[in-house]
C-alpha cells in the first residue's frame, strides 16, 4: 500500500521552525510536501526546499534545491516542483536545465553590447582623429544598450535610443549610433554571439537629414582674395601651419593627408609626392601621387629648411613628436577674414574640382584621379596609379599658375 503524504501548512512549517531552535542537539528535520518536495531545516539552521526526482534518462535518484524559505514560498515551491515534474515527463532533466540556465546567464553578463562593441572597435583601423568623432556615437550607445546582453537586445530598443537624437533634429547622430550599431552585430554573429543583426532591421526607418556640404568657395574674386589674404599674413603666426594653408589650395588634398605628410614620401628630385591615403588604405592599399608645382616645390624646400630633421613635414612646433592638430588649418582661414565659415581647408577639393573642370577645361577623369578618388575607364577597370601622371603634373601646374593669377 502507498505512503499517504498530506501536505504541508505554513503553520506547520512555523512550528518546526520554533520546535528546531529549541532543540538543544539540533538534528536534520525533513518534512515532506508529496510528489518529491520536502520542506528541510539541517543542523546548522538553514531552511530550504529540495525537490528528489527520477532522472528521465540514467534513471538515478537526484536531487535540486529550490531555493531558501520564507523567500521561497509553500506556494512557490509547490509551482516550482509541478513544472520540473512536467519537464521530466517530457524526458527534460531539470539540473541540467538549471545548469543551462547558469551558463547562459554568464554568458550574457560577459557579452554585453558593451563588452562586445569594445572588442570590435579595436579591430577598427581608424585614424586617431575619426576615432574620436565616434567616440560620442558609442557614448549614447553604451548609454542606451551598453549593459543588455547583446542576443537579447531588440530592434526597437536600438530604434528608441536613435530617435532620441532624431526627435532633438540630430538625424546625423541618430544614422550613425544605427550604423555603429549595425556593424558590432555583424562581428558578434561572426563570433557566434547573436544570430541576427537587430540593427539593421531598422534601416531605412530613421529620417534623412539635409546634406551640409563642405564649405567651399568657387567665386574666383573670392578666391583671389583668400590667397591673397594667406600671403599678406604669411609668417604672422605658427610659421609651419603658415607653410600648410599655404600649400594646402595648390595640392587640394584631404587636409589631415598633408598635416601628416612624411618627409620620407616627398620626392625632390623628380618633384613627386607619394603616399597611402588613410581612408582608402584598408580598400585599394594603393599610393596616391601628388605631382609638385614649380610653387609647391618651392614651398617644401623653405619647409624642409624648418622641420626636416624630424619625420613629419608638419611639425607641431609645441610638440616635436606630432603634428599640426586637425583643427588648426581651419582656425587660420578664419584668421583671413572669412568667419562664416566661407572656407575649410577640405573645402579646397571642391573648388579645385569646380575650377579645374569649369574654368581651365580640363578633363573631370583626371581631376577625379588626383583627388585620390577611384576612377575606372570604359571597361569598369581602375586606372592604375601611374597612369596619365604626365597629364596630371601638366593639370597641376596650371592649377598653381591660375591661383597665382587670381591672387595678383
């Protein structure tokens, strides 16, 4: 005949609480609940719950604990134990479910997007001064989403954080956050993190901003007197930012490519500058060449008298070790009586590619070729470095002569 279990009352529970403090030699009291569940005061004191069950697959006795009372409730308890009870009727053993449970939980706390986004962005071959443009962008991720663990984060989640800064008209950083976002994901799936990109489910959802386009001026008489104002104040100020402003309109390359040219790359004698451009060094690892005017020449010589003992052509001169800072150039156009911003030292790419097409006629594929853009013939196929130099240093010259023109 089978054991008759009656269940258990809170107030029986109480009574052998009270009963076991009084003991003077404590002992192990085990109450049982039926179906497995016993109510467990050892001999130090602790009071738990314990749940003994047939493993569905070895056929061993085990035993789980479901935890401490009062904070584990009779009622609780007696729901925790019908759920395992269903799990091991459907061949699911509940410690190893638990142990499952354990791990995942761990392995979330160590792959926060947080945790993970800090190891993607040191695979990020950035330079210092992008890496710190992005570092406000991950500032507001890590704000939002930084301590979720990253397989359970939901696009909605990462749409809310974005348009915080839509609504607050900052459509650019909200692009960027999803953007950032978008490319943690995508190196987590490669480490089997996460199966799907949430970020990218978002695309296209988040508003378009209007385009702010460099400043650039394409007026000629505007332009003639820039270049006019550069030379009536040359050597006023930090003599090798002085050099810079001045070169910088005559080669009309991205102003942190000619802040950290190297001396090693300026070749005199054949009056060629060579070098690998950051932003397209991770894409075509292809030099880019700068064909030297007869000013430009002129112009790095003088220079090379000031800082060609170190490494940088550029030399900050409060600091040997590195160069001009990128907001310097910048900075000294303002100097020349254009505060409105008429001017960025990037923005004379766009004046050159407007003059050099509009007014000295020359060919848009070759312009394109010296902005260090990818240009490809009518076969799809990029032109290779070299090609058409004698072209471009012809182009170059007169580019220089025709600012000499517009400065007199």
């Amino acid at each position: 005949m089978a054991k008759i279990v009656i269940n258990l009352t809170d107030k029986q529970l109480k009574a052998a609480i009270n009963s076991h403090k009084k003991e003077a030699n404590k002992q192990l009291l085990k109450l049982a609940d039926g179906h497995g569940l016993y109510f467990i005061i050892d001999k130090k004191g602790y009071i738990y719950w314990r749940f003994d069950y047939t493993r569905p697959i070895s056929k061993k006795r085990n035993s789980i604990s479901f935890g401490a009372y009062p904070e584990v409730s009779l009622a609780d308890a007696r729901e925790k134990r019908a759920q395992y009870r269903k799990s091991i009727a459907q061949g699911i053993d509940p410690a190893l479910e638990k142990l499952r449970e354990q791990e995942r939980i761990q392995f979330n706390r160590g792959n926060t997007f947080k945790t993970v986004a800090e190891e993607y962005r040191k695979t990020e071959e950035l330079e210092a001064s992008t890496q710190r443009r992005n570092a406000f962008v991950w500032d507001k991720l890590y704000m939002a989403i930084g301590n979720y663990p990253i397989s359970e984060i939901t696009a909605a989640q990462i749409l809310d954080a974005c348009r915080l800064y839509e609504q607050q008209g900052k459509t650019d950083s909200a692009k960027r956050m999803r953007s950032k976002a978008s490319q943690v994901y995508r190196y987590a799936i490669a480490l089997g993190l996460c199966q799907f990109n949430v970020a990218d489910q978002i695309n296209g959802i988040l508003k378009v901003g209007k385009v702010q386009h460099r400043s650039a001026i394409t007026d000629t008489e505007n332009l003639g007197q820039l270049l006019k104002n550069i030379g009536q104040n040359f050597g006023r100020g930090e003599i090798v930012v002085d050099y810079a402003v001045k070169i910088l309109p005559h080669v009309f390359v991205r102003p942190g490519e000619l802040r950290n040219a190297k001396w090693e790359d300026i070749d005199f004698e054949n009056r060629l500058w060579k070098y690998t451009p950051p932003k397209t060094k991770n894409q075509t690892a292809l030099e880019h060449i700068v064909p030297l005017s007869k000013q430009v020449y002129a112009l790095f010589k003088e220079l090379h008298v000031i800082t060609g003992h170190g490494e940088y052509c550029f030399t900050s001169m409060r600091n040997s070790h590195s160069v001009i800072s990128d907001s310097t150039i910048n900075k000294r156009l303002k100097q020349y009586g254009f505060e409105n911003g008429e001017t960025t030292g990037h923005g004379f790419r766009a004046t050159a590619r407007t003059l050099l097409d509009e007014v000295l006629k020359f060919p848009i594929e070759r312009i394109e070729q010296q902005l260090a853009h990818q240009v490809r013939d009518m076969h799809g196929r990029a032109y290779n470095r070299t090609r058409y130099l004698d072209e471009r240093t012809l182009m170059m010259q007169a580019w220089s002569d025709y600012l000499d023109q517009l400065k007199e």
